[in-house]
C-alpha cells in the first residue's frame, strides 16, 4: 500500500492527491 509516498514526477498534477487517487486505483 502506498500511503507516505512523495509526489511521482510522472504524474500530470504531480499533486499528492493525484497520488493518492492513483494508489487507490491501483489498488483495486
């Protein structure tokens, strides 16, 4: 599970929610 990770410089946002947003999807 991915819960204190830094911000990915892949991401478009580079926001911690677009992180967590992602976490959560690959999650699923």
């Amino acid at each position: 599970m991915h819960e204190a990770q830094p911000p990915r410089v892949d991401s478009p946002s580079g926001n911690i929610e677009s992180v967590c947003m992602t976490g959560e999807s690959a999650n699923k």
